[in-house]
C-alpha cells in the first residue's frame, strides 16, 4: 500500500477504547509491519490521550481537541476528520465495530469515494477480511476490487497493537463546528451503569427470563463483581422488565466475542446466539437439561442457577482471594 493507513481511535470515558488498539493492529496485520499507520483521536481534553496512543503506532497522530467534541456526534466528528482525509487519501481507514465507528464509517468511506467491510474478525494474508454472516452461522472472506477502502474491526476478535518501537508525533489539527451542523450534543445519559463496557469485557455473565426478576440479576451481579466480568441478559429478560434493554445480547441487540459467556436461565433462542455464539468458551447453568443453549456451550451445568451462581461466586472469591 503506497498510500497511508489511517485509524480512527474511540475514546470513552476519558480512555481509548481497547478496540482502537485492536483496529491498530488490523491495520498492521493489513497494510504490513513496515507500513507507516496513522491515527486520528478527537474529542476534548484529549492532548494526552494522542500521546498514549502515539506509543503505539511510529505515524503520525492527528489529535482533533475542541470542548464542542467531548461528545460523539456523527456530523461534527465526521467534519473533524473530512480535512485530514482529504488531505491524506488513505489507501485504508480502519474503526472499531462499535455504535460510533458503524455510524462515521459510511460517512468516510463516501467522503473518499471507499467501498466498505464492516464486523471483520480476522485479516489474512493477501488482505483477505473475514466476517461472520447469517447471524454468526457462516463466514465469509472478502477483498477490496478498489484502492480505497473502509474497514470496521469487531472487538476482542484481532489482539491489541503493542507499543511501537519508536513513538509517532502528535499533530494538532484545529476544529471549527460547520456552519449547517444541525444538532449538538449536550449530555450523555448512560442507562446501564455497568462497571465493565459489556462490547469488550473478556468474561460476560448473562441473565434470561429464568432469573425470574430484577432482584434475581443480584447474584449474577456479585459473580460478575468477583471476576471482574460485565453483566448481559436475553430479550426474554429485558421484555420481562428485569433489567435495561441496554444489557440485551442477540440478533437486535449487542454482539459480544467475550473469552468466556456465562448464560444463566436462557434458552438458547437462534436470536440470543446471534449475539454470543462466536465467544471462545460457552458455560450454560439451566435446569432444563434439553435447553438448546446446551448444544452451543462448552460446558453445561444443570441445575437452578439461585444454587449454582452463589456456590461459583463462593468458589472463585477463595481462589482469586
Ligand atoms: P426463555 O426462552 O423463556 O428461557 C428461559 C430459560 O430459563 C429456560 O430454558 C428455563 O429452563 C430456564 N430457567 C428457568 N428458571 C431457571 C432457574 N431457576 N435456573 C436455571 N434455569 C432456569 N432474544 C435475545 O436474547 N436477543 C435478541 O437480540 C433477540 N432478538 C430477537 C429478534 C426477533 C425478530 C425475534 C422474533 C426474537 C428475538 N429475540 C431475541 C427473542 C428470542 O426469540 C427469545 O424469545 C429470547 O431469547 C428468550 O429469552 P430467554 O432465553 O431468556 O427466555
């Protein structure tokens, strides 16, 4: 690739987001070790951040830092990052698969005239992307026909970029909001307070409509407290009203790619797989023993999950004290 790599970093609260350095070695694993990989972080108060994130790639770092950008807003961050890739013409543009970076991506790829391979999980060699399909139940392999192109990179699928051996430069780049924006950004009120971000958590406990209510969510809740996991549910457990759809996992809901699902009282509905069937270890506890959330997991405990979530909970505090 003779013309740059550009990623777009994601920051969320006041970090950059584990799936920046993920997309950082996609582009890496894309482009080649000796490829030069730039970065672009926007946001306000962020002079830091770009010189974190400049340990990890020798390119350059262009940090868009404005107090009208502390909050993702498609037109203005897209606005922040039209100059620098007009200016640049990059051969590729990578982002994470997150709610931010499915919502800029379009909007680059037609700024720079760029097809688009959205949810990737692994790259090959010879820039061979590939992507889950059909609700996870298949995989397809796709390569760009044109020189430009936008690539979005599924978290916890490619390990995170190292630091580089020799740190980039940051460059300032200023911001001035467009004249025809049509909304600004306020505040942001998250629903779910969770204390781990449930798109990029390693372990992920979730709940179905078998916790039976809200308060039923309290010993997923201290398990999760114990291993430092983030808390899920089914539709069946959000529709239910046991918890906030924020939480929901599935087909309309969030894709998780944890190292270890934990399901507590859920089917298993083809829905709820959509979202968690690509996780690399699966542990299922339903009393049903022909619930269909067996046949995908690795290992299953049956039994009724207010037995069996409080004595793993007691188990793991002796071992991780
Ligand atoms: P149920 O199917 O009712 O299962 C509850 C389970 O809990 C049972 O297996 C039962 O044996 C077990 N159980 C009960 N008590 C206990 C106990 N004490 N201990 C242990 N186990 C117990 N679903 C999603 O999850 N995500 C989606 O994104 C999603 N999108 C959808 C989109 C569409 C268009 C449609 C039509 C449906 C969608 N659904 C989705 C819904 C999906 O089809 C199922 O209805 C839903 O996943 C069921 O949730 P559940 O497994 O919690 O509930």
């Amino acid at each position: 690739m003779s013309q740059p790599v550009l990623v777009i970093a994601e920051v969320r609260a006041g970090k950059i987001r584990q799936v920046t350095l993920e997309a950082l070695q996609g582009a890496r694993l894309a482009a080649g070790d000796s490829a030069e990989i730039s970065a672009v972080i926007i946001g306000s108060g962020i002079t830091g951040l770009a010189g974190e994130l400049a340990s990890y790639t020798s390119g350059k770092v262009y940090a868009v830092d404005h107090p009208e950008l502390v909050s993702y807003n498609a037109p203005a961050y897209l606005h922040a990052v039209k100059g620098i890739v007009e200016e640049l013409q990059p051969s590729r543009v990578f982002l994470g698969h997150t709610a931010e970076g499915r919502d800029l991506a379009p909007g680059i790829a037609a700024l720079i005239g760029a097809g688009q391979i959205s949810d990737v999980i692994s790259i090959e060699s010879g820039e061979l992307y590939k992507r889950p399909i059909y609700a996870g139940k298949a995989f397809e392999e796709k390569r760009f026909l044109s020189s430009s192109g936008v690539v979005t990179v599924r978290p916890n699928n490619i390990p995170p970029a190292t630091l580089a051996e020799t740190a980039g430069e940051v460059v300032d780049r200023s911001y001035t909001a467009p004249v025809d924006l049509r909304s600004i950004v306020r505040d942001v009120v998250r629903k779910a307070g969770g204390k781990v971000d449930l798109a990029e958590a390693k372990i992920v406990i979730s709940g179905g409509r078998g916790v039976k209510s809200a308060d039923g969510f309290k010993p997923l809740d201290e398990l999760a407290d114990v291993l430092g996991a983030a808390v899920g549910a089914s539709r069946g457990a959000c529709d239910a009203g046991y918890c906030d759809y924020a939480l929901q996992i599935g087909q309309t809901g969030k894709v998780v790619t944890p190292e270890v699902y934990i399901a507590c009282g859920i089917s298993g509905a083809i829905q709820h797989l959509a979202g968690m069937s690509q996780s690399r270890v699966i542990i299922a506890i339903n009393k049903d023993a022909e619930a269909p959330i067996f046949k995908v997991a690795d290992y299953g405990i049956v039994g009724d999950l207010f037995e069996v979530v409080p004595l793993l909970t007691e188990e793991f505090r002796k071992v991780l004290a």
